[in-house]
C-alpha cells in the first residue's frame, strides 16, 4: 500500500496461490473485515472475500523496512527485544531521550517510523512486557495507548483470558466451562487450584492475571532451531517419492545453517511431515551435523506413523547453547586423542 496507493482502501493479503495451496502470511484491515487473518489458507481467503487482491511476499523489501525500524528503536536504548520484523520490547527505563518519558518516546519513535518507512506504527506504553504487548494492540493501526502503574490492576482485570500469553482456543475453552472469562473471574482462584487444572502454567495465569510479569527485556534471543520445508501441489504419494526430495531440502537447509553460521552449535536433527488430512508429526534424534542417511531414517518413521501422502515435508537442526556446545567439543577431542 505504501508503494502502490492504488490498493489503498481495498482488502489486499500477502500469500501464497490458492492454487498451490498457499496460505495468507498478512493482511490489511479492509481484508480482516471479511474474517481473513495470517496462517489462513488462500484458497479459503477468496472464498470470504472474492475480490481479495493477493500478492507474493517481497522479503528484501521487508528486511530492508525491519533495519530502519530496528536502528530507530536502538537510537533510544540498547535494550531491544525482537519479537518479529518490525516489533519489539523496548525498555526506556534509564532513557536520557525526551526528559525520560516513556510516553514521548513512542510518540517520537512512530513519527521516525512514518517519515523514514513511510508505514504507520502502534505502540503500547505500560511498566512491563505482558502489559505493553497488549496495550500495543488497542489501538491498531496507528495509535498509541498508555497503562500507567496505577492503572495496571483495572486495566488487566477487565481482559477475557484469551488475552493471557499461553492460552490458546483449547485452554480459553477450558476456562470458560469452568466459569473463568475475564482476567478478573481468574482472581478468585487460588493458586493451587490453578496448578490442579494447569500444572506449572497454572502459576503464570495466576500471576499474569493480576498483571504481573516480570520477565526484563532481553537484547540476546538465542536461536533454537534452524529448518527448511516445502509444501506440495500435488501432494507426495509415498515413502519412496518423500525419499527422494530430501536432497533438495538438504541443500536448502545447509545454505541457511552457513548463513547462519550455526554449524558448531547443531544437537539435533529433525523432519517434519504433514500428511494429506492435516495430521502432522516430528521425529528427531542426536545429531551435530546434517547426514543424509540420518534424515532418511526419521523420514522412513514419521511416514510410517499415518502411511498416506504427503503435503508438506521439512528437515532441520535444534540448536543447543554455546556453552553446552563448546563442552562437547572439548571432550570429543580429548576422548580421540
């Protein structure tokens, strides 16, 4: 839209083809008007609304936008979380910048935003994470919204539960039969009650019930897995025919580990495979570098757990810490000595 005003004002997505099972990755608000959201297959997109205008993602272009954003948000603290392209936890705490206001911040950071992406931005403004995130979100597409300290307690208490992090349509659900709607009909259980029905997560929804969360922010994500996967028109009739595009995701995956330059850092390896009614499954094993004969293996178990053809397939590494890592090192090269 900021390239081509032309589609302004009209429901446009960015996706892949219907006709090769691709699925909408974002769309504009016109768009959401007709129920179409991300992760939504295409084909059903044009079914809500015919008229849809898709296009192919321009990642370059995306990457291009997320450095300007990125190097803004650094402009006013070091301390900048990623959670996408062009979102992030920033903590103003100790900012010299705009006599320390929080607020006056966000408000200068979204004109940067406009005048040098030319994209609008919305920022929420609140004492910690879980607040933030979703005071983000109150005002989209382009606004700003402020939780002050004092205001926390009310503000969270009205939100239904489907806000809290970690709870999907199955535990909204849950809750719900069980009388729990808002935030605040969760106040009135106890902690132990919670853990009953929950377990551990039981002790985050007490805590984030009440507003509080008190993860800081934290400038160095570690990077848990690296793959690759493809999806397939028409789908992959059997083991042997699966087999046989291993290779071409191999070489896909191995360029994106160099890039990555995540070689010394590989624990495990894993293939994904979804199968013709949906049904997905992983398999994975110990590994420090990607084998072929390896993957071949998992393949050869995880096809065998439906034994039908195949849309998508996918192959990749789980990425264990540095320390870790280098440890196993060191012990290997002593144990070949």
């Amino acid at each position: 839209m900021r390239d081509d005003p032309s589609l302004r004002g009209k429901p446009l997505a960015v996706g892949g083809r219907q006709d090769q099972r691709g699925v909408v990755a974002t769309c504009n608000y016109e768009a959401r008007r007709f129920g179409i959201h991300s992760a939504m297959a295409s084909a059903t997109a044009f079914k809500l609304c015919p008229e849809l205008i898709m296009i192919p993602p321009n990642m370059e272009k995306y990457r291009i936008a997320s450095r300007q954003i990125m190097e803004i948000y650094r402009d006013y603290t070091e301390l900048v979380e990623p959670l996408s392209l062009d979102e992030a936890y920033l903590d103003v705490t100790h900012s010299p910048h705009c006599k320390g206001s929080a607020t006056l911040i966000a408000q200068e950071i979204r004109r940067r935003i406009f005048e040098t992406v030319g994209i609008t931005a919305s920022a929420g403004v609140a004492p910690n994470k879980f607040v933030a995130k979703i005071a983000s979100d109150w005002n989209k597409p382009d606004g700003l919204f402020l939780v002050r300290p004092g205001e926390v307690d009310a503000f969270v208490a009205a939100l239904p539960v489907k806000k809290l992090f970690g709870v999907g349509k199955v535990t909204e659900a849950k809750l719900n039969r069980l009388g729990a709607h808002t935030c605040g009909d969760l106040r009135s259980w106890s902690l132990d009650k919670l853990q009953q029905h929950f377990g551990a997560f039981g002790a985050r929804l007490y805590s984030l019930s009440r507003g509080v969360d008190e993860r800081e922010v934290n400038p160095v994500r570690e990077r848990k897995s690296i793959s690759t996967e493809e999806t397939y028109t028409p789908d992959v009739p059997d083991l042997p025919a699966c087999l046989a595009r291993l290779p071409e995701l191999m070489e896909q995956l191995q360029g994106r580990i160099k890039r990555n330059a995540a070689e010394k850092f590989i624990n495990k390896l894993f293939v994904k495979i979804k199968f013709s009614d949906f049904q997905q499954t992983t398999v994975e094993c110990v590994g420090h570098a990607p084998h072929l004969d390896t993957y071949r293996r998992l393949m050869e178990t995880g096809w065998q757990r439906a034994s039908r053809p195949v849309r998508l397939l996918g192959v990749g590494v789980r990425l264990a810490e540095t320390e870790q890592v280098e440890q196993l090192r060191l012990f290997d090269e002593r144990a070949t000595h």
